[in-house]
C-alpha cells in the first residue's frame, strides 16, 4: 500500500526511503528483527520499516511526534470505538472507523486554546477562526472523553494524530510555524477534516517513546539503530510549536507575537555538544547495526561524524543527492540540493555498557 505522509516537516526522510530501503538491502543478513528510530519526527522511516516487517521501537522528545507515532507505529488497525458509539448512537451501519471520523467532523465548535491564541480571535493568523474552533472542538472532547472512559488511550491517539495531520493541511504558514502568512492562502480556507488512518497491520508489539534520545539508548536494545538527529541550528521545538501545543494541549503560556511557548533546546543543534550527545548514542548502543542520516550542511563535519561511528566498528558509507527542504518559495537559497550521507557500521566493538 502507498501512503503518504500528512505533516511537512523538515528533514523528513520520506523522499529518500527508497534510498534508505537499498541501504537495508546492502547491510542486511536477514536476520534482523528490531528497528529501532530514534528521532523518529513524524515517522515515516518506522512506518516504512514497520511495513517491511521489522518490530519497530519509535522515540522523539517532541510531544507531536510521540503522538503521530503513537498511532502509526503501535496501532495496527482501526479502533471500534464502541463505546463512544453507544454513547452518541453512532450509526453502526458500515466501517465503524468512518462513522467515529464523520460524527467528530460534525462536532460544533468551540472556542478554546487554539482559536483564542492561534486565529484571528487572537490576533494570529495561523488558522481561520471556524478551523480553530473545529480543532479545539475535538481536541476538548478528545480529552473529556479520555478521561471519562469513553475512549481508550489507542482510540484517543488515533484521533489526535488525524487531528495534528489535517490541522496541518489547513494551516496558513510557509510550511513551518516560527511565523504564519499575513493573508489567509488558498489552502488555508478549506474546512477542516479528519480522515482516516493508513495503518499497517504487519507486526505487532512495537513500542513509541516520548523521551530524551540519550537516556533512551541506556535501556533498549535492538538490530538496526536508526540515528537521524536535528542537522543544523534550527529548533524542532520552534518550528513546530503550534502543533505541540495543539498536541499537548497544556494552556502553556506563549512569547511575542508568533506565540512561541517555551521549548527544550537541542544538543544537536549545537556542534560541540552535538559531537559530545552523538558520541554518547554511539558508545552506549546496544545494536547489531547503526545507522546514521546526516547531510553535508549539518552542524557536525562528515569527518567527526565518521570518527565517532569509528569507535564501534569500521564505517561504511553511502549518499544520495537530492533536492533540499525549502520552508517558502520567496527566500533564496546558496544551493539547491544537498547530499545525503548515511553512515553505516556493523557492531564490533563492544559497547560501553
């Protein structure tokens, strides 16, 4: 089955699974059953690799992401929903899934967090009023319903996630939310609207965490770690606090006039501290194979990053050029495509643990 990937994201690594597929293929002994990605965003690498048949473990310290994964990467089909069915006398005629979608897109609004702070309402611009409220609409009820026992936390995470994917769609920003348009574009008008899930039912028992990278590597082990850590100085936190806090839904209180809320900065956004964090992962994994995204505009040379990966075994490498992340189409960028490295190393060495 294609699918596709619902949420822009920078340094997404969907253009290139087929680039990361033939590196599988090169590395592979067959006997690999645990894929592990570490920075896993919105998660198209464990999806891939889910549908492939490896048990997956997923972690990203961005709550959003947790969320998407969360539904992608541990639930393998569609929830019945059965009790929210019962309780609101959801037509049980057809796939039960389609009828849980259409009664939460037919949900009135409300006026919560979201369209007090990120619609005109609240003199942002991110959303139209009406797709602010139809969020905060289900996103309040989501939550009710959480608590109350009328849905199940895989039911709520399933709906979240296709939540965050068509609140994205309709989103009136350049792709990114460090700022949104100052006039509402065409696609950014379009209703809001849930759609059903793509999900895989190939393996069971893969596991999503919502944890710091570095603290995970200490307490799981697997066959293939799959490394694609923040590149370059840009926060993940920043590009996309509108969809965590959307996520999280906490009230947090928001900065200036984009409505930036508080985030955790990222060691790998940092050369020094990304070589130090990187060399961490590295010396305490406990894997067959590692496997490392990075491109040649990354804060970290190629040389240290070989050096690093040198510590556990000999290095191997392959690239793909390809066309780079561009966040809107007025700025102008030094280059067009970038080179993606994927440093490979067969474990050897043992690990410092």
């Amino acid at each position: 089955m294609v699918y596709l990937t619902a949420v822009n994201y920078i340094g997404s690594k969907y253009s290139l699974l087929g680039f990361l597929d033939h590196v599988y293929g090169r590395i592979s002994d067959g006997s690999e059953k645990v894929f592990c990605d570490l920075f896993a965003g919105t998660g198209a690498v464990g999806r891939h690799f889910k549908r492939r048949g490896l048990r997956v473990i997923a972690n990203d310290i961005q709550y959003y992401a947790y969320a998407l994964n969360k539904a992608y990467i541990e639930i393998n089909r569609p929830p019945a929903f059965k009790e929210l069915r019962s309780r609101y006398e959801i037509a049980r005629s057809g796939k039960s899934i389609d009828a849980a979608i259409e009664f939460l897109n037919n949900l009135s609004g409300a006026k919560g967090f979201i369209a007090l702070n990120y619609s005109p309402a609240g003199d942002r611009l991110y959303y139209t009023e009406q797709n602010a409220e139809r969020a905060d609409a289900i996103r309040q009820s989501i939550k009710c319903w959480l608590e109350d026992g009328i849905i199940n936390e895989q039911e709520y995470f399933y709906i979240l996630c296709s939540l965050l994917e068509a609140i994205d769609q309709v989103a009136n920003t350049a792709s990114v939310y460090g700022a949104y348009l100052k006039k509402f574009k065409a696609s950014a008008l379009r209703p809001l609207s849930l759609k059903p899930l793509e999900l895989s039912d190939k393996v069971r028992q893969c596991k999503v965490f919502n944890r710091d990278a570095n603290e995970l590597i200490e307490e799981i082990e697997c066959d293939i770690l799959y490394l694609d850590p923040p590149y370059n100085h840009r926060e993940y936190g920043a590009n996309y606090h509108v969809l965590e806090t959307i996520a999280r839904y906490d009230d947090p209180s928001l900065n200036g006039v984009t409505g930036m809320r508080n985030y955790p900065r990222s060691r790998y956004c940092r050369r020094n501290a990304a070589l130090e964090a990187l060399e961490h992962l590295v010396r305490n994994a406990k894997a067959k194979h590692i496997l490392l995204s990075y491109n040649d505009e990354g804060v970290m040379s190629f040389d240290d990053v070989r050096k690093v990966l040198a510590l556990r075994g000999k290095p191997r490498i392959f690239k793909k050029p390809y066309s780079r992340f561009k966040a809107d189409n007025g700025r102008q960028y030094k280059r067009d495509s970038t080179i993606e490295y994927v440093h490979h190393v067969r474990v050897k060495h043992a690990a410092a643990w």
